[in-house]
C-alpha cells in the first residue's frame, strides 16, 4: 500500500496491486556488472481507471502530468539512479508519492482585484511626462 499523507490531515492510499514494475538494464557507466543486472526500475500505474484517485485529483493529475502518461493514460516513471534494484523501485515510488501530494488539494481560487487610486494616478501621471516629452520632440514654433 503506498501511503501519500497530506497536510491536512487526510492521506491517498494506493494499493500497489494497481501498480505495475518493470525491470531493464541500466544506461551509462558501471563496469562489467551492468550487462548482468535488471537494476533500472518502471512504474506503470494506469491513472485515467484507477478507483483509488476520486475525480478531481484524477483530472488535476491527467493534466498536470500529461506528458508523463501515455495515450491511454497510464503513467511511466523510471529510476536507475542506484545500482540497486530494490533502491530504484522506492526511488520510483517517491516520485509518484510527490506528484500526488502536488495534485492531491485543488489550487486556490484567484481573487479579482482593482487598482487602487494611487496606483491609477501614478499611471496616469507617467503617461502624461511621456506624452509631454514626446510632444517636446516635435518642430519648434514661433
């Protein structure tokens, strides 16, 4: 069960029956043991049918991290940071438990504001030097 605890108190379990590992060699340097070892961990965790997310944080998820899910909205993390397998699969597993924490509360509604009268005046007040200087810049009349 992976277990995202969230500030307010609530948490987002995912059972990890729902998501899925892969293994591969490793890319880069390291000797001759990295022609033998599986080290590089996969995750694939269908987002878009997963019953655990509920609507909100699925749809906030599928556009947040669009590009990070194939076409039928299954994600793809890898990790080969570390020679070790089991290392790799938590460092995966972390990434995924940082993206939910990103999505899991819905953003703040922006507030509509107004300009205050100060600032209104000290627009108006700039574009008129500037217009008083731009009208300077004209022919000289007598």
């Amino acid at each position: 069960m992976l277990i995202v605890k969230l500030e307010s108190g609530h948490e987002i379990q995912i059972p990890l029956k729902e998501i899925e590992f892969s293994f591969a060699r490793s890319s880069g340097p390291g000797g001759q043991n990295v022609n033998k070892v599986n080290s590089k961990a996969v995750l694939r965790w269908d987002v878009a049918h997963s019953p655990t997310l509920g609507l909100g944080p699925r749809l906030r998820f599928l556009n947040t991290f669009a590009n990070k899910l194939t076409s039928e909205g299954v994600l793809v993390l890898s990790s080969d940071r570390h020679r070790d397998q089991g290392k790799n699969v938590d460092d995966c597993l972390s990434k995924l438990r940082q993206m939910i924490h990103e999505i899991a509360l819905p953003p703040k509604p922006r507030k509509k504001t107004k300009p205050t009268k100060g600032s209104k005046r000290r627009n108006e007040q700039g574009k008129r030097a500037n217009s008083e200087k731009k009208a300077a810049r004209g022919k000289v009349r007598f």
